[in-house]
C-alpha cells in the first residue's frame, strides 16, 4: 500500500514560542513518526518576504526556527526537513500555477481581503500596501503543497481555505494539461491545544504575551510569574474555567498532574503556588530540548549541513516532476519534439484522463476523455471537490451506478465504451 504524505510549513519571521510549541511542533514531530507515513517540513523562507523586508530578521528566524525543529525532536533522516529557497523548482512551478489561476479566485483570499477591507475601514484606496507577493500568496503555497505531491495538509481551521483554493488551482491544471497534480486534502485536528498569552488573550507575538519555546530557564521563571490572575488569596477556592495558568498547564501535564492541579484550585492554592507548579513542569520538559537547541544556534554551519542534505532530498523528487510538468505545458526541447511528432500518430496512443475542474458557476465538475480527446463521461455540477473526486474514484472502481445523476455519458459514447476506457486505466 502507498503511504500518505504530509507537508507542514512554517514561515521565518519570528521566535517560535510555547504556543507554537504545543500546537504545531510538538504534534507534528509526533505525527512524522506515523508508520505508513512520508513526512515533509520546510521553512517557508519565500512566504517570510510577503511580510518582512528585514534579511537579518529572515536569516535570524531561519536558523531559530529550524534549530527548534530538531531540538523537539524531528529527525531529519526519518523525514525530508528543507528550505524552502533551496529548491527553486517551486518558483518555477509558481509560474505555471500562475498562468492558470483565475484572478478572481486569488481575491477571495483571507489575507487579502482583510487588507482591502483594512484600507477601506481607514478611507485610503483599496490596494494600499498590497503588494504581488500578498496577493499572489495562495499560488506559491499551491506550488508548496503540489510539487511534492502531498495528500494531507494539517492545518488550523483559519487556514482550510488555503487548501481549498490549492486544489481549486491543481484541478484547473488538471483539466488544461491532464492529472498530473494531487488534490490536496486539509487536515484539521480539532484536539489541538490554543494556549493562552501571559494576558489572558490567545498567545501571539501581535499581542506581545509570548513565552519563548527556549527562553533561559530565569526568563522563563520569570514570564511564567508574570501570568495575569485574579485577586483570590491563598485559601480561597479559584475556577479553572477561564484560568490561563490552569490551562497552559494541562497542556503540558498528563490526566493524573492535571487532576491534582485541579483539585489544588478547588482547595484554594495560592497562585504563586500554581505558577511554581506550572514553570517546574514547563520546564521539566523542555530543559533537554533547550539544551539541544542552544547546541545547535551555537553551530549554524551544522544547521546549514542538515538544511543542505534535506534540499538534495527535497530536489531529487521536485526535479523530475517539474520536467514533467514543463514537458505537460509544452516547455519541451525541439528536438524532442521533432522525434516525438512521428510517434504520435502511431498505433499506440495515449490512456484516457479524468479532468476535474470548477465553472463560473462556482460547482465543481469533472469529465472522462478517451485517448483520442473523445468525450465519454461528463459529470454534473457538485457542490465540492471531494464530492467530484468521490465520483470520479466510484467510475474508477467500475461502479456505474451514478449514471443519471452525478454523471452521464456523453453523446454517441455507449457503456461499453466507457468499461474500455476504465479498463485500460486500470490495466497493470
């Protein structure tokens, strides 16, 4: 059985922090250990420009970042761990993407649009402080996603539309050049903790109430004390609903600690207390790593070397499918083509393809075209791409039973045509 791939990035704009820690990096450095499972992580370096013009920032958070990843654990002989401006096949591939994707599909883009909307909030023109590289966003994590063909993005749910629109993206290449892209999927793990800051608010570098992942073990001390509580005194039972100091704890405690923190609010522990149960545990687990990680911000040039190996891993399979897909849109060399013009009249032509593709009307649809660019099967307008790629797997496996309603055979094109066509595209 073929694995499932995975790909996960995080883009170099900052020091990654417990928040961070708990619900991108811990899990997925667990996840990379998954039997049935090919894993890849890069640093999204590109991404990082949209949003910083400060290289020594970029080059900083680089290094953190990646560090981080190996100090929690990943083992970059298990995965493929790269950076995203070693593989310039990803540009490359940007364009392509590029030169099919509607513009009204990139306006619909979150970030976008909460520019726009920003803009228009202050009265300045719409596209103030927009840049390309804003807008054309979501092509370059298509190409991200796409060149390495992964199945399963995990994402938080603020970032499911991003798969959407990459696959919106894969199926209008799909449908101009032939199924050569994977469609992704999102995968959203609603179980993923969401610490909160020192303030109470979601932990985020925009509200300036971040616990660094690796902070020297007094500054951590320290930040942990600093934690916002209420005025109850030591004696007096205290809520942990709503208690920020309660809940960064469970999501570093097991069941049993978290029970008996638990029961310690409900018999009124002081929060001095509490925050020097909280940075023991904190730290107890990340005191190894911190170790780790100070090794290797002290040893960039070791940094680099595993980033270099990852590229090498990363390319070998980037390169020959950017060939192919330069190949698909007719970036071929002329020689070739001329050899190739006699061969493609002969005898043995081409399998049939299924196209999958999205009309103005906002539906999506697909249809079965046989070798010789006859029409088979013509699929009906569904609410979804998972619905269309359901019906498409249901042809393949021979089920004909959604004829009549979510596809129907095109005109002058018989059943039998049709198990012909799936026949050869199943055949070994």
């Amino acid at each position: 059985m073929a694995s499932i791939r995975y790909l996960t990035g995080i883009t170099t704009t900052g020091t990654p922090h417990l928040g961070n820690y708990v619900g991108a990096l811990r899990p997925a450095v667990e996840a990379s250990r998954r039997p049935g499972t090919e894993n890849f992580y890069f640093l999204a370096d590109y991404h990082a420009l949209i949003k910083c013009d400060e290289p020594a920032r970029v080059q900083r958070s680089t290094m953190e970042i990646a560090a981080c990843w190996l100090a929690t654990g990943l083992d970059p002989e298990q995965v493929t761990f790269y950076r995203q401006s070693d593989i310039p096949d990803i540009p490359e591939l940007t364009w392509l993407l590029t030169c099919v994707t509607g513009k009204g599909l990139l306006n619909r883009a979150h970030a976008y649009k909460a520019m726009v909307d920003k803009n228009h909030a202050a009265g300045a023109d719409p596209d103030t402080d927009v840049t390309a590289g804003l807008f054309m966003y979501p092509v370059l994590m298509a190409a991200d996603i796409l060149m390495f063909k992964a199945h399963r993005i995990p994402v938080g749910r603020d970032q499911v539309q991003h798969i959407e629109m990459c696959r919106d993206i894969a199926a209008s290449f799909n449908h101009l050049y032939g199924e050569l892209l994977v469609l992704p999927e999102a995968q959203v793990d609603e179980s993923v903790a969401l610490l909160p800051g020192t303030d109470g608010r979601k932990m985020s570098k925009s509200y300036d109430n971040v616990i660094p992942l690796f902070a020297p073990r007094e500054q951590l001390r320290r930040q942990v004390m600093a934690i916002v509580t209420d005025s109850r005194a030591p004696g007096e039972p205290k809520p942990v609903e709503g208690s920020s100091l309660f809940q960064i704890y469970e999501a570093f405690a097991s069941a049993e600690e978290t029970a008996a923190l638990r029961r310690a609010y409900a018999e009124g522990i002081a929060w001095s207390e509490a925050k020097q149960m909280l940075f023991e545990r904190i730290d107890r687990e990340i005191a190894p790593m911190r170790e780790r990680y100070d090794a290797l911000m002290a040893n960039p040039a070791e940094l680099e070397k595993v980033l270099r190996r990852g590229a090498e891993k990363a390319r070998a399979l980037a390169t020959p499918t950017m060939a192919q897909l330069r190949a698909a849109v007719g970036l071929r060399s002329l020689a070739d083509a001329a050899q190739a013009q006699p061969r493609a009249k002969s005898a043995k032509a081409q399998l049939p393809s299924f196209k999958q593709y999205r009309e103005a009307d906002g539906l999506h649809y697909f249809k079965l075209v046989d070798s010789d660019g006859r029409l088979l099967v013509q699929g009906a307008g569904l609410p979804s791409p998972q619905e269309a790629g359901r019906a498409v797997a249901s042809l393949k496996g021979g089920d004909l039973a959604g004829l009549g309603h979510a596809f129907h055979l095109a005109d002058g094109a018989t059943e039998a045509d049709l198990r012909t066509a799936l026949a050869r595209l199943t055949a070994p």
